[in-house]
C-alpha cells in the first residue's frame, strides 16, 4: 500500500533493546495507516527488518511553533509558564505521558515519539523577544514537564543550555525536572542562578534496579548517575529535589522506601511522587510492554492502575489526579508521607525570586529599545 499525506507506516510488534516501545501504532488523527510488507515469494523478512532499521534511528528537524514560552491554566499543574525544548523524546520511557502529543505532528506515539525529534530553533532570539514583550508577567518558567531537555540531543543542539544563557541574562527564574545526566554540563549556569534564587532542579527517579531501568527507560541515566547527579547539583549550591514517578504497581512500588532514603543521602532536599497514569495511546504502549516484560503481572498491574483512577473526583480535583484515588493509593501516600519523614525530606520546595527580573532591553545590549525621547 503507498503511503499518503497524512499516513504513518507501521509495523508488526517486535522487541528493540534500545527502545521502550514494540510498535509504532498510527496518530488516532489519521484517516489511513499502512503496514509493511513483502512483494517477494519469502516470507518478508527482508523488508520487515529495513522497516526495523529505518524505524530505530533518530531523525531530527526544527520545530515550527512560532511560540516558545506555553502557558498552563490547570490547577493540577504547579506551574503558570514552560518551555519545551523538543518534542519527541529519545529516552524512550515506555510509561510517558507526552507520547500522544506526536499524534498532534500525523506520527505514532510509539517508536516515532523516540526516533522524530523535533528541536526549538532560533531559541535566544525568540525568547529575548517574548521576555521584552509588554504584556509579559514574570513567572518561574518549567523545563522537563513534557519531555526531557537533557535528552541526548541536547548534547549537540544545547537548546535547553540557550535558555538557560538568556534566563542568567535576564535574571529569571527557571524549575528543570531531569533523568538526564547532561545536566551536569550546565552546572556552571545553574550555580550562579541558584545562587540569586532562581532555578531548581528536580531529578526523576524511577527505580534503583539498573535492568528494570533498562527496560523502562531504555536511553536514560542509570540509577547512580542520578544519584550523582542530585550530589553533584547539592555540592554546587542547586537546591535539587527527586520526582519519584511514575509508582507503578508491582513494577517498582515496592522500591519507594528505598528511593526516598537513597534520594536524602545523595543531597536531596525534596521529593514527590506520581502514581502512574496511562493517557490515550499509552495504554496500549505500556500494556504491550507489560506482556513482553511481565506477563504474569500484566493483568494484575493494569487492574489496579484502573481501579485507582476512575473515581470522578481522580480526574477533577487538584492533585488527586496524580495520586488516584483508593485503597492502593492511599496505603502508597502514608507509605510515602513516613518514609520521607524518617529521613528528613520535605513535601515542598522552597519559592523562586521573581522580583530580580530585567527585561531583555534592559539586559543585553543587543536588544536595547531606545525610549521615546532618545
């Protein structure tokens, strides 16, 4: 079948070491999909595996958006304003909620979220430009609450490192949440923001089993380098916090305890944590993952995931949507609530300064506005 405008090319479920998902399903937006397959006499292996190459590998391009800072009116969000450096995500987490935003771009939120990456070009200059805008209202701005700005892209791209440059500049504020060991590149940024008080970083811990990382988390760092990372940002003077997320029944829920209290001796001033969530696509992404992986829990797992976010409430009220709601969920908050009070760590982070903000024309001299009178 050819492919059309608006198709995807899909194929048979199969297992890539280096990537979390099995399948590249169609953007639920598409009106037709095609699936790979052999004109030969055999058995079409031939083309399945150009299929499996071609699919495994990183393809990069910028991303049009014309906007770079998004704003946030959702009370379940602790944040006005972010900045999404790519969208698509090489880590390859299988659980990541921001899988079915490339359905937005008539791609898979299966392996194309891992291998279609697309970059924020233009960063300084359009964000100088929306920072000196009049009707700009300083707030935190949040990296990491989509996809990871120190995913390995960044390495050569240094988007998120741009931004990071401008918000020094201008004396703004920023909060990372990171499992990338990338950002210790940026020590030297973030220290000298810390030291005004204006950035955080909040590092992701999932597990402390180095195979079940490497089964859920395919690129990412392993569990002592971020907790060398939370060290490393604790010495520089960066206030740094663990996001333990996602808990994920009999998966990983059975390790909190031990999280929390490797999370205070690396440094750690804070923690929190997010009970699984399986929106849209990533559904059928984790549930697959589950019988490649475990299939004597699958069922299991994906019926206490249910149970603990159907009630109305779950999906309404402020923070009870990343908790769930339920037996499970509430044993997993005290369980949480007395681990961290053993070790000394707190539920909350310390406020970022706002009022040490100075608009682009004020602080650089490249983009000065003459006044009305000059």
């Amino acid at each position: 079948m050819n492919v059309g405008r608006g198709s995807v090319v899909t194929g048979q479920n199969f297992f890539v070491k280096t990537r979390g998902a099995g399948s590249n399903p169609p953007s639920r937006f598409l009106h037709q999909s095609s699936e790979a397959a052999s004109d030969d006499w055999g058995d079409g292996s031939d083309v399945l595996e150009h299929w499996r190459s071609k699919n495994v590998r990183v393809q990069t391009q910028p991303d049009l958006t014309r906007r770079l800072i998004t704003t946030n009116r959702s009370p379940d969000i602790p944040f006005d304003q972010s900045i999404n450096p790519y969208k698509g995500c090489e880590h390859g987490c299988i659980y990541c909620f921001a899988r079915p935003t490339h359905a937005y771009l008539d791609l898979s939120p299966g392996l194309d979220f891992e291998t279609r990456i697309f970059y924020k070009s233009n960063v300084r200059e359009q964000l100088l430009t929306e920072l000196a805008g009049k009707r700009y209202r300083v707030s935190p701005i949040a990296m990491g609450t989509n996809t990871d700005p120190y995913q390995p892209l960044e390495r050569s791209l240094r988007v998120t490192r741009s931004v990071l440059e401008v918000a020094l500049h201008t004396r703004h504020p920023v909060s990372i949440v990171t499992k990338g060991a990338l950002v210790l590149r940026d020590l030297d940024l973030l220290s000298e923001l810390a030291a005004h008080g204006l950035a955080h970083v909040s590092v992701s811990l999932t597990t402390l089993d180095k195979p079940l990382k490497n089964r859920l988390e395919p690129r990412t760092a392993s569990p002592n380098a971020r907790l060398k990372m939370i060290a490393e940002l604790h010495k520089a003077g960066v206030p740094t916090g663990v996001m333990f997320a996602p808990i994920i029944p009999y998966i990983n829920d059975h390790e909190l305890e031990t999280m929390v209290e490797a999370a205070k001796d690396a440094g750690a001033s804070w923690g929190a944590y997010i009970l699984l969530r399986l929106p849209r696509e990533v559904r059928g992404l984790f549930a697959e993952w589950l019988n490649n992986h475990y299939p004597e829990r699958a069922a299991k797992v994906l019926n206490v995931l249910d149970a603990h976010h159907q009630d109305a409430k779950a999906r309404t009220q402020w923070g009870v949507r990343m908790r769930g709601t339920g037996v499970f969920a509430d044993l997993l908050s005290q369980r949480f609530a007395r681990a961290m009070c053993k070790v000394g760590l707190d539920k909350d982070r310390e406020s970022l300064r706002t009022d040490l903000f100075c608009p682009p024309r004020q602080a650089t001299p490249d983009h000065q506005q003459l006044g009305l009178f000059d």
